[in-house]
C-alpha cells in the first residue's frame, strides 16, 4: 500500500491523488487505508517519512569520509536522492503545503545535516558557528527546490554539477 501510494503521490501530487485510487493500485479496498492510515494526510506523511529515511540514511552513513571531501561526496548522494521526481513531489513540493513548512525544519534530515556541519571548522565564535550552519541548511533547502524546478535532465544534471561546485567553495579546506 505504501509503495502504492508514493508511486501515486509521486506521479499525480497530493491534490489529484485519491485513497481509492491507492486502494485499487495495491489490490485492496479503502478499507485498509483507512485501518492503517487513519486518513489521506496520515497516508502521505508516511510516504514523505519513507523518503526522508533515504536521504537519512546517506546523511548517517559512516562509509562517507571525513572532512570537506566527504561531506562533497555526501552532498552529492543527497542531491541524487533529491534529484527523483517523487521526492521533489512529495517531500519537496507536496509536503510543506500539506504538512506545514516548518516540518521541514525540525526534522531527522535537518537535524542530522547540521550535525555534520557542525563537524566542519566554523570559527571559534559558536553563535557565527550556528548561523553559518543554520544559513547552509537554508541554502541547501532552497537548492533542493531548485533542483525540482529543473525543466529537463539535462538542466538537473547541470544543476547538480553546479550545486557541487559552489559547495566545493563555501565548505572550508
């Protein structure tokens, strides 16, 4: 059902998305949404947790190395997750309007992504340190979004080329 419902979440936007439409996709009634789920929104918070679990998941992974390369490596894998058009939908689109924009902001992602920011030398100042930190998490929200505005691949692969390079200059040495 949940494969069912990103799939559909995904292709056609919360809004043009129904439970129905789900339940018959994943070879059921509505009657189980509605069991597991509780309601249209629930089921899509769901999915939006799954997706933020995959970028999550490359945010927490020890086999990245340490420092300004591997935080570019890191990067680099996230914006690939970032690049799937279901997540630009759901997470990226979808999800603040319909979950509220500051969920973005308090989520595991966020978290974990300034933690690892943290590690990186920012000065000895901690309050510099922090909006510096807070100021490249904001960044890097508005670059996810910019890369789900990408008209063709071309235009995404260029972008994401050109994300890596401006972070290869803002992450210090």
């Amino acid at each position: 059902m949940l494969a069912s419902a990103t799939r559909h979440f995904g292709e056609h936007g919360y809004a043009d998305t129904s439970l129905e439409r789900i339940a018959v996709d994943a070879g059921t009634t509505i009657r189980p949404v509605y069991h597991y789920f509780g309601n249209k929104r629930a089921l899509f918070e769901a999915v939006n947790d799954a997706l933020d679990a995959k970028l999550l998941e490359v945010l927490s992974d020890d086999a990245f190395a340490e420092g300004r390369d591997g935080m570019l490596a890191r990067f680099r894998a996230c914006l690939r997750i970032i690049a799937e058009p279901t997540f630009q939908r759901v997470v990226l689109i979808d999800g603040p309007a319909v979950l509220g924009r500051e969920r973005w902001s308090a989520s595991p992602v966020s978290e974990t992504a300034s933690a690892l920011l943290a590690a990186l030398p920012l000065g000895d100042d901690p309050i510099r340190a922090e909006l510096v930190r807070r100021m490249m998490i904001g960044a890097l929200t508005e670059a996810a979004v910019a890369l789900a505005e990408s008209r063709t691949k071309r235009e995404l692969e260029t972008r994401i080329e050109a994300l890596i390079g401006i972070a290869a200059v803002i992450l210090p040495a």
